[in-house]
C-alpha cells in the first residue's frame, strides 16, 4: 500500500521538514528575546518560564532530526521502492519523544501564579491541551515504535499499531486546534467569518478523525489488514481542508493571521496523500 503512493508521501515529508525548518530557525530569536526579558530579573517563574521555554527548544530540534529521517525515509521509498523499518522507526521514536519536551511548558502552566482568572483560564487550557496532545502521541508511537523493533511481528500486528497511532496523532492535531481556537482565536457569533472558522476548528479535524477511527477500527482489532481507502482518504481530505480554510479565514481576519505560523501548515499535504488513497477504491 505504502510503496504504491510513494510520491505522495514524499509530498507530506517535504512539507513537514520545511515547516519544521522554518520553526527551528526562527524560534532561537524567540528564545533570545525571552532570555533578555528575564536576564534581569531572577525571579523563579520567569526562570521556570525560560526553562520551559529552553526545553521546547531541544524537542524542537529533536523534531527536526525526525523530519530529515522522515524525508530520508520517504526519498528511499520513491527512488528505491523500498521500506526502511529501520529509518521509519528512528522517526517515530523522535516524533514521540519531542512531545516529552512538553513537560515542563505545561507544568509551568498548570504552577505559575497569575492575578486574574481570564489569564488562569487560558493557562489552563493551554496546558490542557498540550497534555492531551502528549498523552496521545508519546503513548501510540513509543509503543508502534516498540512494536517495529520485534523481528517477526505479523503484517496484521503491525498495521494495527499504525493505525493507532495515525487515529491519535489526528485526534491530537483536532485538540491542538480546537482548544487553541478556545484561549487564543478571536470568537465572535455575530462575525460570519469568525463562526466559519469557529465550526472549523470544532468539526473538520473532528470529523477527520472520527471517520479515521470508524474505518480503521477493524484493522486495529485484528480482524483484518484490509480497509476503505476511500473513507482514509476523505479523512485525510478533511485534515487538509482544516487549513485550507484556516489560511482562508486568516485573511480576512488579522487575529488568525497573528497566529497563522502557530497552526501545523504542514498538514495541507494530507490532502495530497487522501487523494492518492481516493484513486483506489480499496486496498
């Protein structure tokens, strides 16, 4: 299945190395300014902040390395139609394990004193969201991780533990962006532009991932390595359409587009590769 959409799936890795790149390059003169902001002041939570901060940093770089494994990974599978367990699940593992970098960003949310309860909200919610995105993610790759490793695991093992962590790595994006919608976003029900990209960030990735889950649900049971390629690819579709729709907004609305380089742009190529799974009707 994977061999027959090589290029497609080359697409995405591009994309996400690039997007990661441009993260990377830009975050040290976050991580600079954050550093002048607290050099004078030694007080503990702005220096927990900077940690946390700091700490972000190495996942995002981590990351980076994934993304390169990644693209490694996806150039051998076009130009020599073959699967490399071993590049693919030295990905994974990075993948997983810069969420773990997460941490002490999100204890620093959940401790750090604050004056007023719109500001705890939003710490809160943050730091609510980032746990979820960790739990899901840390848990189904360091375990599909886990399961590569084994040198006779059966086809139908292995499929299932990809489709578990595809299912939780989409359900993460969908809590990334609604609840990002929720502390960060402008919200307004009397702007018809703001309610499209309020249903946005609630139901498309939603949708993606339940529909995912839905057609993916036997093959994760065991009782089966075959599935609808048309219901992934809708699925994949929809991820895409998400920012789509995200950039559309941003344009006309100057709050999304504040925070447009915030969102996993990356993740327009789904649509590519739920293209490539709609031209067969099953696999």
């Amino acid at each position: 299945m994977v061999k027959a959409k090589p290029l497609y799936i080359f697409v995405v890795a591009t994309a996400f190395i690039l997007f990661q790149l441009f993260l990377l390059l830009n975050s040290f003169s976050a991580i600079y300014r954050i550093y002048t902001v607290i050099e004078a002041s030694g007080e503990f939570w702005a220096l927990f902040w900077f940690f946390s901060e700091f700490t972000g940093e190495i996942g995002l770089i981590l990351r980076f390395v994934g993304a390169c494994l990644f693209v490694s990974f996806a150039w051998i599978l076009l130009k020599k139609k073959n699967f490399s367990f071993s590049i693919f699940r030295k990905a994974v593992l990075l993948e997983g394990v810069h969420y773990l970098f997460y941490i002490p960003f999100i204890v620093n949310l959940f401790t750090r004193p604050v004056n007023t309860a719109a500001v705890l909200t939003v710490y809160y919610e943050t730091a609510i969201s980032y746990t979820i995105q960790t739990v899901l993610v840390v848990s189904s790759f360091f375990m599909l991780y886990t399961k590569i490793r084994r040198p006779k695991l059966e086809s139908s093992q292995l499929l299932g533990w990809v489709a578990i962590a595809v299912v939780s790595y989409v359900f993460a994006l969908w809590v990334k962006h609604f609840l990002f919608n929720l502390y960060a976003l402008p919200i307004d029900l009397t702007n018809s532009v703001l309610v499209v990209g309020l249903l946005n960030s609630t139901l498309t990735m939603l949708a993606a991932a339940l529909i995912l889950l839905i057609t993916l649900v036997p093959v994760i049971r065991g009782q089966t390595t075959s599935f609808s390629s048309r219901g992934v690819g809708f699925a994949f579709i929809l991820i895409g359409a998400y920012f789509i729709i995200y950039i559309i907004v941003a344009l006309v609305n100057s709050g999304y587009m504040a925070f447009l380089p915030l969102t996993e742009l990356w993740g327009i190529t789904f649509a590519v590769i739920g293209a490539g799974f709609l031209i067969e009707r099953s696999v």
